[in-house]
C-alpha cells in the first residue's frame, strides 16, 4: 500500500508522495482559479511534477513558469504572472520566495 503512494521522478532523482486530498484540493482550486506552476527549479524537472500532479492536464494545462522565465534572479515575481495582481492567492512553502 505505501509502495504505490510513492513516486518515482527520475529526472531528479528523487522518489516523492502527493499530500492526502492533494487531488481533491486541485480539483475544487481548478474551479475557482486559473492556477500556475511556478518554480524556481529547471522547466524538465516542473513539468515531470506537472504530470504527477495533473495527469490529465486539466488544471495547468501550459501554465508552468520555471528558473528561466522571471525577470528577477532568484526570487518569484508577478509579473510573469497572467492576470490581475488583486486576484492572485499564492501557496508556497517559504513566504520569502514572493515579491
């Protein structure tokens, strides 16, 4: 039962597992937002989460912003971002990454 809980993403070397109701959540945000991946990590290595995560590509679809794509070295900006400022809602793990 663990076994299968666990994913395996070569192109990092690493093995991980999705958060419990991680697709739940998804699904709901998808209805809500027009959501983003945004990382500070290489594009190959965020779109092989993007499949982990949206296997189906129904909630990112081609919006992945990666290391290359801001205009602020080492630091997230909105300005990549599509849309309106006053409509973004950001989850991330560091408050610090956010301009």
């Amino acid at each position: 039962k663990i076994k299968s809980s666990l994913f395996r993403l070569d192109s990092m070397h690493i093995m991980t597992k999705l958060r419990p109701f991680a697709n739940t959540f998804l699904n709901e945000a998808s209805n809500l937002f027009e959501m983003y991946i945004y990382t500070m990590g290489e594009r190959a290595d965020a779109l092989d989460l993007v499949k982990l995560l949206d296997p189906g590509d129904i909630y990112f679809h081609s919006r992945v912003i990666a290391q290359g794509d801001g205009t602020q070295k080492y630091q997230k900006g909105l300005d990549v971002v599509l849309g309106q400022e006053s409509a973004v809602l950001i989850l991330d793990d560091a408050e610090a990454v956010i301009t």
